[in-house]
C-alpha cells in the first residue's frame, strides 16, 4: 500500500481523461481509423485517368525492309524477269537497289500512354461505397473500444476503493481485538477470567492481524493494476464508492442502447460493404467505356518512325463474355454477407436488450442490499458494545466478544461489496447506452457516499 506522500490522488473523471489519452488500445484503434480515411481517399483516386511513361529498346534479327518490286505484281512474272535484267545490267542496277529499309536493326521508343475509364458499370462507385464503409466500421471499433476501457477502468479504480473499505474495516477490527485481549490480560491477571478465555482473545487477534496483512497484500495488486492502467505511479482513488436512489429507468436504457450502440452500427457498416460488394461483382456484367490516348516523346529515324503519328487518342469499348472469376458465383457470396449481416443485427439487438435488463437489475440489486444492510449493520455495531461490556462484567465469554466484531465487519464488507456492484453495473449500463459522460451526475448529484 502506497504512503501519503507517494499517493497522486485522481477523481473518477480524472482517471478517465488519462485512459483516454495514454492508453495504447484506444491509440491503435485510432490508427485503424486513420487508415480506413486514408484508403477511402485513395480509392477517389479511381476516377481518375492512368498515365505511364514508357520506353523500350528492341533488337531485330534483321531490319524490316520493303522490296519494291514485290508492290508490282507484274514484278513477278518470268517474262518480266527476262526483259528487266539485260536493262538492269545496262544501267548498273542490282535487284538490292530496289529494297528500301522501314526501320533499324535496333529499335528505340519513348511515349506517354494514358488510360481513362468512363463507365465500369458502376464499380468505382461501389468501392467508394465500401471504403466509406469501412470508415464507419473502424469508427465504431475505436467506440467499442473506449466503452470496454471505461467498463474496465470503473472495475479497477473502484476495485481499489472496495479494497480499502475492506482493509480499514480490518484494521479496525485488529485494533478492536487488540484492545479486547489487553482487556482479557488484566482480567486474567485479577483472576475474574480463566486463561482460555485470554488464549481465546490472543488467538482472534492473531487471526486477524494476519487476515489484515493479507488484504493489504490484495489492495497493493489492486492499486498496480490501477497504476499500470493509467501509466501513473502513485495513483489512487479520490472518489468513494456511492449510492444514487435515482436510477435511470430500464426501459429508456433499452432503447437508447438500440439506438446508438456501436455493436448494432458496426454490423450496419459491414452491411452497407456487403451491399457494395453486391453492386460490384454485378458490374463485372456491365460493358467498359474508356478514353485511351498515346504521345510519342522519342523515335529513331526511319521510315516507320516518319509515318508512325505523334499522338492519338481514341474512345474504346469492352464487353466482357466469359470470364473466369466466377461472377455468378461472388454476386451469390456477397448476397449471403448481407443476410449473414442481417441475422447477426437481430441476435445482436436481443442480446443487448438481454444485457441491460440484466446489467439494470444487478445495479438496483446492489442497492437495495446496500439500503437493506444499513439495520443489520447497526445492530452488529450494538451488540458489540453490548459484547464489551458483558465481557467487562464477566456475563460474556471471549468468544462471544470476537464473533460481533467478526459479524460487524462482514456486515461493512457487504454493504461496501454492494455498493461496488452498484457502481459497476451503472458504469456498464451508462456505457451501453453511450451516456458515460453523464456517470458525474449520478456519482455526485444526489448520491451516497459509502465509506467504512
């Protein structure tokens, strides 16, 4: 257990504020978040064109070269032959002069080419749809996710208040003994007591200086467990447990959760994918429209080079007949998503419903044992008085004294065991509901502070 001055006393609300900014599962759900945004503006990136620059080196066997006797179809005939050679060889003239080469040997280009889809059957549409999706599923990922901290850090923090409660009352019954078998020595010592019944007090009073030690022991786990939580050394409780008879009714709870649990809308974003993935796989059935268009940054000098143009730029069609990525098939698959999406909403909707009547009872449990107790308690404080002195008087055994204080301190761990219930199921049912910013008003307007 931590002394005064190693303590850093944090409020409730404190220690929530710190979860929120030093907790790493909260950090990386964040960065799920940023990533999904970050892929939706990519995927805009989709309705725009593609170009490429590019360049190429190509090395023939031979060069292209065009003979110019093959263009005359008379070139070709026997007697032709007969007639052209004798006046080839007159002028000089070998059959290779007729033969003027299209291009080089080695063959270097340069172009920018573009590519601009104008209709894809609506796909693009789709995945943007899907990526916005996504967006809203890691944004209710990331609210599961402080709801789940908040439940926990309401368990731990008042864990370590319940633990307090539970070793103060210890103590007090240690002191309590401790004076009883101081009473019990100078009883025994005058002789108005047998040693028994001074054994008898030294036996309780050890028992209970060793039940103190252990729950000391439990109270430092719960105080780590605090402190590795909030990543702050020291840090302890500034909040009692308490008790508010004004519960928030069942009913409004209920429906508010049905409302804006981020359970029920994460399966509404994985819904809204799957109906995009429907929307996709049935454009692949859709014909393609796009703009294509070329420009030549670089050509050798040949004859194929001057007449190739410098540029086009065209608008083209593709129809798809057969493919192989079983379209039929994926549209069937992204039909039973959705419907597995549908069933999961409706067992998701009962569950919750079934999760905060029972999380409500269990809250007004808490506090109606805590209120019921309140009699017992008191009595137990009574009769351990009353113990005292009879045991002064000798009208009372030793053991009769070390039972009403054991009974006065079981009564003070359940009422403080309730009051924790009390709390926990209100912070659960709060979180639920996604009203956590209003646990304040229920922990001070109105409420009963629970201290040993």
């Amino acid at each position: 257990m931590l002394t005064p001055a190693q303590a850093q006393s944090l409020s409730f609300s404190q220690a929530w504020s710190t979860v929120l900014q030093q907790d790493e599962g909260l950090a990386a759900e964040q960065a799920g978040v940023d990533r999904a945004k970050q892929l939706r503006e990519a995927a805009k990136a989709m309705y725009l064109p593609k170009v490429d620059l590019g360049a190429s080196y190509t090395h023939l066997d031979k060069p292209v070269e065009l003979d110019m006797l093959d263009l005359n179809p008379i070139a070709n005939h026997p007697e032709f032959g007969q007639i052209l050679g004798p006046v080839m060889q007159a002028l000089q003239i070998g059959a290779s002069d007729f033969v003027t080469p299209l291009t080089k040997q080695n063959v270097v280009t340069s172009s920018v080419k573009m590519l601009w889809p104008l209709f894809v059957g609506g796909r693009i549409d789709a995945a943007q749809d899907i990526r916005q999706a996504q967006v809203l599923e890691a944004q209710e990922q990331l609210v599961l996710k402080q709801q789940a901290s908040f439940e926990s850090l309401s368990q731990t923090y008042f864990g370590v208040v319940l633990a307090a409660q539970v070793v103060q009352t210890k103590q007090e019954i240690e002191q309590g003994l401790a004076h009883h078998l101081d009473h019990a020595r100078k009883l025994e010592a005058q002789g108005q007591i047998a040693k028994v019944e001074r054994l008898s007090a030294q036996s309780a009073y050890d028992r209970a200086r060793i039940d103190t030690q252990k729950y000391r022991r439990s109270l430092e786990i719960a105080e780590l467990a605090l402190a590795r939580m909030l990543k702050l050394k020291g840090a302890e409780p500034g909040n009692p447990l308490f008790i508010n008879a004004k519960m928030p009714p069942m009913d409004a709870l209920v429906q508010e959760t049905l409302t804006v649990h981020p359970g029920l809308k994460l399966l509404a974003a994985k819904k809204q994918q799957a109906q995009g993935l429907i929307k996709l796989e049935k454009g692949k059935y859709a014909p393609e429209l796009f703009l294509f268009g070329n420009y030549n940054l670089y050509e050798d000098d040949s004859i194929t080079s001057s007449l190739t143009p410098d540029w086009l730029v065209g608008v083209g069609v593709s129809m798809p007949l057969v493919s192989r990525d079983g379209r039929s098939d994926t549209v069937q698959a992204a039909k039973s998503a959705e419907l597995q999406v549908n069933l999961l909403q409706a067992k998701t909707r009962e569950d919750l419903e079934l999760l905060v009547e029972k999380t409500w009872r269990e809250a007004a449990q808490g506090m109606e044992e805590y209120q019921a107790l309140d009699s017992t308690q008191q009595l137990a404080q009574e009769n351990v008085s009353l113990r005292d002195k009879a045991f002064a008087q000798g009208l009372s055994t030793s053991l009769d004294v070390v039972d009403a204080r054991n009974q006065l301190a079981g009564v003070k761990t359940q009422r403080a065991a309730a009051a924790y219930q009390y709390v926990v199921s209100l912070a659960r049912l709060l979180a639920l509901s996604g009203q956590m910013n209003s646990f304040n008003q229920y922990q001070y307007a109105q409420a009963t502070e629970v201290r040993s």
